[in-house]
C-alpha cells in the first residue's frame, strides 16, 4: 500500500509513499505491517497526517530520525483481512496478478504479471512464454476491453486480439 521514503523532522517521523488510490487510506489503519525482503512486522501507528502527495507518520518506538532513516526503503501493507470488501465489479489489483486472460476467440493471451496506473485508465501486464518467445501485452483495464473477471476462477475475460 506504501513505501517509507525516509525521515521527516526530528521527532522520528517518516515520509509514507501512499500506492493506493486515496493518499489517506493508510490512516483508517491502527497498524500498519512494515517489511523488506519477505519479512514483516507489525507496528501501532502513533500518528500520521496527509502531508502533501503522501503521508507523515511516527511508528511506536521509532523515535528519532535515525530510527525513521533505518525504515527507509521499507514496504507498508496491511493484512488482507483488515481490507474492506471491494465493491461489486471491483477488485484488489493483487487478486487479479496470476490470472489467466483469455479473448472472445478462447485464445489465451498469458497471465496478468503486474497492473499499471497511466492517469487515463489502469493497464493489465499479460505475459505469455519464456526466453526468447516471451510476449507482454498491455492490455487496457477498461469496460469496452475486459468483458468478465473470475477471481475465484482466476481468469479474465478480454476483447483484445493476439496481433494488437
């Protein structure tokens, strides 16, 4: 959901960058996971405010900007379970990684990779094969293009041609 970007002030504030879609969201959270190459441990937030285009925040026991400094380059999530439901016809961009594509014509396209954010519209990162026949599609996340997504079935539906 964020990145810590580095210290702020010298009461051990950090500067959050926010990845979701409102920069406040992160403040609905009284505990934020906090992690860098697989591990994760959980903090109590003491307090955070929206500060520009992303947050400031002071975890318990980070107190100084050399214990914020050390956070740096740290990832913020929160447990899936603290999550909200998303909204009917909309979903987590994590659900939708890993699952297949398919067009209209029942030709698999590859597995979505990762999801872009471009302003106008979300774009889906679909990569099919390895190596030299490695192929990546970016395929708009937009109504007139994706037809269907089954989450649980893990697979997307897509009006979009192989040779687009």
């Amino acid at each position: 959901m964020g990145r810590i970007a580095g210290p702020y002030g010298v009461r051990g504030f950090a500067r959050v960058q926010v990845y979701t879609e409102a920069i406040d969201s992160l403040l609905d959270f009284d505990e934020w996971l906090i992690g860098r190459q697989g591990r994760w441990e959980t903090r109590k937030v003491a307090e955070a405010v929206v500060h520009g285009d992303g947050l400031v925040a002071r975890l318990e026991g980070i107190d100084t900007p050399e214990a914020a400094r050390a956070l740096r380059g740290s990832d913020v999530a929160i447990l899936r379970g603290d999550l909200p439901p998303p909204e009917a016809d909309e979903f987590y961009w994590v659900d939708l990684v890993g699952c297949e594509v398919v067009n209209r014509n029942g030709v698999n396209l590859g597995r979505v990779s990762s999801l872009l954010e471009t302003g106008a519209n979300d774009v889906l990162v679909v990569v099919s094969g390895s190596g030299d026949t490695r192929v990546e599609r970016l395929i708009p996340y937009v109504g007139q293009v994706v037809e269907s997504v089954d989450v649980p079935g893990r697979s997307i539906r897509v009006d979009w041609e192989e040779d687009y």
